[in-house]
C-alpha cells in the first residue's frame, strides 16, 4: 500500500511560516530537496498575510506561535482560501481563542521529522 509520500506530487508551492530562523532554513532545505518551491519562509503573520495577497501555495506549514501571537489570523485565510495546512510546532496545545481553525489540522511536531513532514503535507493535500 503507498504511503502518503507517494501522493503528494513534486514541484509544490510550499508557504512556510516560522519565525525561528534556523528552524525555517531547515524545513525550506527539507522541502527543496523533495522538489518543492518554498514561499518564504515569512516570520511575522503581517508578512504572510501580505504574502498571500499575492502568491496562492498549493499547502502551508504554519508554526502555532509567531513571535509571540498566535497563527489564528494565517490559518483562517489560509482556510479561507482553501488552502490546506499543518502545524510544525513544539507546541501541542492548541488552547486559544478563536482556535476551531486548527481543529483537526496535523501537528508534525518539533524537532522535525523530514519524513513525517512530507507524509503530514501529503495528507493535508490529499484532504486525509
């Protein structure tokens, strides 16, 4: 049976949001060596707000906390658009307000396991 990383097609435009600069050069250079396109990485939510006023990602990667404030804003246009998403956060509490947008999204966790990453994006696309 094929696995979520065999459903998710190359070449993919990946908005990546994170404000730890190390940890998104990280995951630009996971998801780059698997044939995707990274947008971004963005570390504020006005700059992937304003991002996403311009370019449409295929999926997103959205770290829950960005530079103290919660993700909320991103993930509703992010939903909005019908762009779907996952988590990568150390973070497993999704405990704020305004938080059923992130009911139900995947939580890769931190640190990052490159094939759970790809496995999480290729479910997300795949609406599993």
């Amino acid at each position: 049976m094929p696995d979520e990383t065999d459903q998710m097609p190359g070449g993919l435009s990946i908005l990546v949001v994170e404000d730890e600069f190390l940890i998104a050069l990280d995951i630009e250079e996971m998801l780059e060596s698997h044939g995707h396109h990274v947008l971004g990485p963005v570390g504020t939510i006005k700059d992937a707000l304003r991002l996403l006023e311009d370019e449409r990602p295929d999926v997103a990667t959205l770290d829950l906390n960005i530079r103290g404030q919660p993700v909320i804003p991103i993930a509703r246009r992010l939903q909005f658009m019908r762009i779907p998403f996952v988590i990568v956060s150390a973070n497993g509490s999704f405990d704020f307000p305004d938080n059923e947008v992130l009911v139900d999204v995947e939580n890769v966790g931190k640190p990052i396991p490159e094939d759970h990453l790809i496995q999480a994006l290729g479910r997300a696309i795949n609406g599993a």
